[in-house]
C-alpha cells in the first residue's frame, strides 16, 4: 500500500475532514516533514486564489498555510461551485471549464480523473506525504460509479484510509459501523481506522463504546478529539451559527443569507471582533435594526438579487440608507448595488439582464474569463494597507467607478466608495483580515476606537490549536508508523 499518502474521509459532511487534515498538516510540519494537502474533488462555495493564478477550494489553502507552504492548483484539481440545485461550474486545474448539470458532470468524472491523478503525481513528486482529504462521504452508493472523491480515488492510488466521524450530532456508532458495511472488500481492507470528532463529555463513559467498535470491526480507534469551542478555522461551505457574546456597546452588522452566498468567510475577522454583533439572515426572517449591512459574493448574482426583493430586502435598504445606515457590497454584492447586471451568455443561469439597486452609477456584464488574483493596495478610508484577492466574473463601468474604494499597488482602481461616504463597494476578498485594513472599516462604520484584531494571527492560532488537539488527543505514532512516514524524535 501506498506508504507516502493517507487519505481522510468522514462518514458525513462536515464530520471534521477539513479540520483533521488541517491538524495533521501541522503536526507533520512541526516534525519537519515535507507535506502537502490535496483535494481530488471539491463541492464549496468558498475559494482561494492560488500562487499560480488559479481557483482553489480555501479549505486547501488553510491546509496549505498550516503545512507552510503556498498553496496551488494541485492541491485541489476539480472545484465544483453549485450556481442551481442541479448544476454547478466546473472548475478543472483552477479555471472554469463551464456548468454542468449533474447528469453532464457524471459523464465527465473519466476526464476529470485524469486531471486528479496527474495534480496528484506532481505533488508527490515534491512531497514527502500527502495528505488527502475526502468529500462527503464514501457510503454514497449513488456516487459510487466513477468516483473520484473518495474511494475511488484512494482505489488508485492504493492509500490507506482513515474515516472521522462526528459524535456531537449523534449516532457515531451507527455512522461508522454504516460506513463500513457499505464498502467493498477492498475498501474496507484500506480503512486502517477511526477517529471520534468532537466529543464534550467524560471520555470514562465514552470507552465502553470504543472497546466495542473495535472488537466488532477489528480496527483500532485513533483518538478521541475534543469538542473546540469557538474554533476560528475557514468553513469550507457551512455558515456558522454558534452565538457571539459581545458585551458593552456593539456594532450591529447583518449579512444576508443568499441561496447562492459565496466565500462568507470574509466575515469571519467581523465575527472575532470583540465589539462586533454580527448576525446571518437566513430565507423568511425578518432582518433587525442594524448600523450596517453587507451584501455578500454570490454564484448567481441575478437569481441571488431577485431573491432578495422578493424577501423585502430592497425596502428594507431604503430604510436603512435613509435613516444614516451604512451599506456594503463585496463581489456579487457590490454589482447589485449598481444599476444594472447583465448576463448575455447566461453564464449564472438563463441569459438576461437585471436592474440592480441603484444606488450606484455603474454597469457590470458578466464575462467568461474569471478575474483571478491576489491582491494588495491602499483602502481609500485612512489610506489603510489592505491585501485580498478577486474572484469575479463581472466587468463592471460608469461614473461612480471614479471614486474607487480601494487602489491596488498595480495602479487599478476598485469598487466604489460614494460621495457622501455611506456606501461602499469592493470585488476584494479577505479585506477584513488585515488589521490595518479592519480598524479603518470599522471606524467608517460607526466604532469610534476599534479593538486591534489581526484575523491572519488568529486564524495560525487556530492552526495550532486544532494541531495541538491531534498532539494530544491521538495515538499519532500508531497511526504514522504503519504508513512508513518520519515524524523525528
């Protein structure tokens, strides 16, 4: 067996892959091994740009951060980005090959292999170990015809296989003893076995169950990860809902809930802020009173505004611009805040063209070559250094586009910051994370001394407290040693 790779897999979505794959990247760093992480295939909403210009799932790239390496195509060859529930773009070695429905996509898997196995081989040539992470999971017997996420894919590599399971959502047993009976023979020979995911409680009561899952599948259980609570990781498509606590005066800020909402991370910097209430509006619930509001990225921008007339948000904009709020837009958000969004080739969904808010003086079409890049430059509030990167396919022109809210280093101007100062719009991702760039924003919005956060420290932090977690909580060395991989002294 493949002694250079292991491959995690969960039992469910958001079992914790992500995350383990993240820890684990971090303890074989800290042992000085060269190790990479990669994602055959990917199905998120929240991308990256990687250093060779392409798009890449950002759970990848937090992999790549926590291996400390930069992160690249290879590390995650095939991203699917749903812009319907039956279709989704296609993005192959980090550029769009198009949209497919689902019955398309599944026709393509024996092509898209191809190009898994070939960013694959490119990786362990330059690695000592890779670390693979899984998707969904891989008892979907539906799927199972042409697989390259999961089993499919650790089939041809011949890598052995660790499945996580989530205790906090209940029935761990059942998820792992489940899993395992609907693989094939050799499937299961490959699964070398278990890690429990985020278990709150006492472990005493926890052993009997253990001892049993162990008895019963002849394969050892690895550890036990705590529950972390607050844990301050880039979701690879989940919205998290836990509750902020803010205490003494906070900043109410609302971002609405698109069906098609993209790279939501962009507020997580918001969340950790300690005079921020930061707050997700989901379909049908009334928004509150709030000093600002965020229009966040979309992968159907069109469908994603019509969405939000339909649930009153346009009113409800009015209000809050006319009685002093403040309004942001960033990527899909932005071009709804101009005057019109057209789609000539139907890029999003059916070709047309969409009036947007207004509020604005600029158009965007949408083109089908991506803007990809990583980015820095100046925020036009307080001069503040600011770094992101853009991931759009909207060309956007008018007037107010004269009035940029950021100038990139290269000289371009982007998005708009109105004259009188209440509306700000922006293609650039990640400009929150900055601590520079966040304190400037913050002070627009209405915090007259804000708290100094920077979310790049927070996010290593968090890096090192999942890696911290694996370093005490797993039998490391049983589970490294049969895969002949060097983790030092």
């Amino acid at each position: 067996m493949n002694n250079r790779c292991l491959m995690i897999q969960g039992t469910t979505s958001d079992a914790g892959k992500s995350t383990l794959t993240t820890a684990l990247c971090r303890v074989l760093k800290r042992r000085g091994v060269r190790v990479a992480p990669f994602k055959p295939q990917n199905m998120a909403l929240n991308s990256a740009v990687a250093v060779d210009g392409g798009e890449i799932g950002r759970a990848q790239a937090l992999q790549a951060q926590a291996a400390g390496i930069a992160p690249s195509c290879d590390m995650n060859p095939v991203l699917l980005k749903p812009n319907s529930d039956v279709g989704a773009q296609v993005i192959v070695n980090g550029q769009s090959i198009g949209n497919m429905c689902a019955g398309e996509y599944h026709d393509y898997k024996c092509i898209a292999q191809s190009a898994v196995l070939a960013a694959y081989g490119r990786l362990a040539s330059q690695y000592e170990v890779v670390l693979v992470e899984g998707a969904g999971s891989p008892a979907e017997i539906n799927l199972r015809a042409g697989d390259i996420a999961n089993m499919g894919f650790a089939e041809a590599v011949d890598c052995p296989v660790l499945l996580i399971a989530d205790i906090d959502r209940g029935g761990v047993f059942a998820h792992i003893v489940g899993t395992l009976a609907l693989l094939s023979d050799s499937e299961r020979a490959r699964t070398i076995g278990f890690v429990i995911n985020r278990f709150r409680g006492d472990l005493a009561l926890l052993e009997p169950g253990l001892r049993w899952l162990e008895q019963h599948t002849d394969k050892p259980v690895f550890g036990v990860l705590p529950y972390l609570q607050g844990l301050a990781l880039d979701a690879e498509d989940a919205i998290k809902r836990e509750s902020v606590v803010v205490t003494g005066r906070a900043l109410r800020v609302l971002v609405p809930v698109l069906p098609r909402i993209s790279n939501h991370t962009d507020f997580d910097a918001l969340r950790a802020h300690p005079q921020v209430e930061l707050r997700f509006v989901g379909p049908d619930e009334p928004p509150p009173a709030a000093d600002v509001v965020i229009l966040p990225g979309s992968k159907s921008v069109r469908a994603d505004l019509a969405w939000l007339r339909a649930q009153g948000w346009e009113h409800y904009l009015r209000s809050h611009l006319r009685y002093g709020g403040k309004l942001m837009g960033i990527c899909g958000g932005f071009q709804m805040l101009g005057r019109s969004l057209e789609d000539p080739q139907g890029l999003e969904g059916a070709a047309g063209n969409s009036a947007g808010f207004g509020w604005l003086e600029f158009d965007t079409v949408l083109q089908t070559r991506k803007q990809l890049r990583n980015v820095s430059g100046t925020l036009q509030i307080e001069a503040a250094k600011v770094s992101g990167y853009e991931i759009h396919a909207g060309l956007s022109r008018g007037e107010a586009l004269q009035r940029p809210a950021v100038l990139f280093d290269d000289g371009r101007g982007d998005g708009v910051l109105s004259a009188d100062g209440q509306i700000l719009g922006t293609y650039l991702h990640g400009l929150f994370d900055g601590a520079a760039a966040c304190g400037a924003l913050l002070r627009w919005m209405g915090i007259a001394e804000p708290a100094p956060l920077d979310y790049a420290v927070i996010r290593e932090r968090a890096i090192d407290r999942v890696a911290d977690a694996a370093e005490a909580h797993l039998d490391l060395g049983r589970l490294f040693a049969p895969l002949g991989i060097r983790t030092g002294a």
